[in-house]
C-alpha cells in the first residue's frame, strides 16, 4: 500500500503564492511518476504538472510559466511551486502516484487552494 499526504493548500489573493507538498510513504515502486491533478467545481479532474523519477516533467498549458514541480527522490516527496495565481486557479489539488509497470494509481485526500480577493 501507499499513502499520500498533501499539505500546503489554503486562501491567497490573486497574484500570489503558495507551494503544496505532497509525501509519499510504503511500498512505492522505484519507476514511478509523481504529479499534481486539480479539480474545480462541476469540473472534470485535470493535469496540472507530473515529474518523472528521471526527471521528465510535464506542464499543462494553462499553468506553464507560472508553476514549478519539483520532488526529493529520498523523500519520497513531490513539491509544486505556483506563482502569479489567478482565481481559475482555484480548486481542489490532488496528489498521484503512476506507477505505470505495475498498473497502478494512487491519490492523496485533496488540499484546497482558494485564490479570492
């Protein structure tokens, strides 16, 4: 089993900043990629960023120039870094875990980020 614990959500005004961390702990496969989904009110859940172990990251476009994901390997942890935040912004941010050789998913509980005025 794995488990994942996000933290870092929480309300800030547009333009602003906030980093969310999510760590992962269990029996995690060493070939695995580490992201960030969100997923807005009456909205579907969507791509934000996602690192590979090696270091393959992809951005969705609507985040590009405004976010940074990064991850500690021997934490076990991903971070994502987001700038310049806009009120499209808002949603709930779920931590993942692919471990696409195995087949298998896993997600945090969610953190909420609230950007308002």
């Amino acid at each position: 089993q794995v488990q994942l614990v996000e933290s870092g959500g929480g309300l800030v005004q547009p333009g602003g900043s906030l980093r969310l961390s999510c760590a992962a702990s269990g029996s995690i496969f060493s070939i695995n990629t580490m992201g960030w989904y969100r997923q807005a009110p009456g909205k579907q859940r969507e791509l934000v960023a996602t690192m590979s172990r090696g270091g393959v990251i992809n951005y969705a476009d609507s985040v590009k120039g405004r976010c940074t994901i990064s991850r500690d390997n021997g934490k076990n942890t991903v971070y994502l870094q987001m700038n310049s935040l806009k009120p499209e912004d808002t949603a709930v941010y779920y931590c993942n875990l692919r471990e696409a050789a195995r087949g298998r998913d896993y997600w945090g509980q969610g953190t909420q980020v609230t950007v308002s005025s």
